[in-house]
C-alpha cells in the first residue's frame, strides 16, 4: 500500500495558517473569571474557510499539539500541559472541530452551509469550553456559560462575520489561483 504524500503548497499554507493563529492568539484582552478574549478563534474560523475542513483542521490541530508540547503558542505565550488540562483546556481541545465546521461549511459554496458550518463551529466550541470549565472550576453551568460565552458573544458575532466574508472571499482568491 502507498502512503499518500500530502503537496509542497498544501504543507505550506497549514504552516502559515498555524503560525497565524500562533499571533493571533497573542492580542488579548484579559478577562475577570480566566478565560481571555483573543483573535485566536477568529483565526481558526478563518484557517477552514480559506483552507477547507482538512487543512483547516490539521492546521489547528499542530497549533493544539504544539501548545501541548510546551511551546508558547496560546494566549499569552503560554503553553504546556497545564494549559490545555486548565480551566481554559474544553475551548482549546475543540478549536481543531471548529476550524473543520468552519471548512466544512466554505466547502459546500452555499451560503447557508457556509454561515451554518461557523456558527455551529461557535457553538461546539462554547459547549465543549463551558462543560469543561465547569467540571474544572466545579461551577454549575449557568455560573459558567456567563463567564465564559455570554461576555464573548458580541465579539464573536463580528468574529463569525469577518471569517464569512473576508474568509469566502480570499478562500475564492486562494482557488483561483490553485493554491488551496
């Protein structure tokens, strides 16, 4: 069986797509119950637009697996173990499944799937986030959803518009010259 070997420019933009989520992830704004507000998901969101549910994914994927190796790629130039197994851990282990709706839905060239895919890529990842933090901080559910996805949700309304038209169309751009 031949092992499928994955194109020089397919490598190349999912290395430049986790170097852009690495920065994104450094503008921050702190917030009161530990969870930052960052560009980070905004970047993610728009790594499986432009890259499609695959590359996206994978892209997000050695952005997670380089932040659990200890590099200092999530908010704050933080990384490690304690990162991803801290209060914040839910949101990080599902930003791979965000950027694969997110691309899943770029895809379908349908604007409905496009809009569904992000918003549904939002959701899983405040569910997996608010769970997670819950269990973390022993809070009940409400008590977490307020601190970790109602402050959150006008900026990423802004964050889910930004990737579905910007994204759409440099993702049109990226297609029209072969290089996604």
């Amino acid at each position: 069986m031949k092992a499928k070997s994955i194109p020089i420019k397919d490598l190349c933009m999912m290395a430049v797509f986790t170097a852009v989520i690495v920065v994104m992830a450094q503008i921050i704004i702190p917030m009161p119950f530990g969870v930052p507000m960052t560009l980070q998901t905004l970047a993610i969101s728009l790594a499986g637009v432009m890259l499609g549910a695959k590359k996206g994914a994978i892209s997000t994927l050695v952005y997670v697996l380089l932040g659990v190796v200890g590099a200092p790629v999530f908010a704050g130039f933080t990384g490690g173990l304690g990162i991803v197994f801290g209060p914040t851990g839910g949101f990080i282990l599902s930003f791979p499944i965000l950027a694969f709706a997110a691309g899943y839905g770029a895809e379908k060239n349908n604007k409905i799937w496009l809009w569904s895919g992000l918003v549904a890529g939002v959701v899983f990842n405040y569910l997996c986030g608010v769970i997670y933090f819950s269990v973390y901080t022993s809070n009940d559910l409400i008590t977490s959803f307020v601190a970790c996805v109602l402050v959150f949700i006008p900026t990423d309304i802004i964050k889910v518009l930004i990737a579905g038209l910007f994204g759409v169309k440099v993702r049109q751009l990226l297609l029209s010259k072969n290089m996604v």
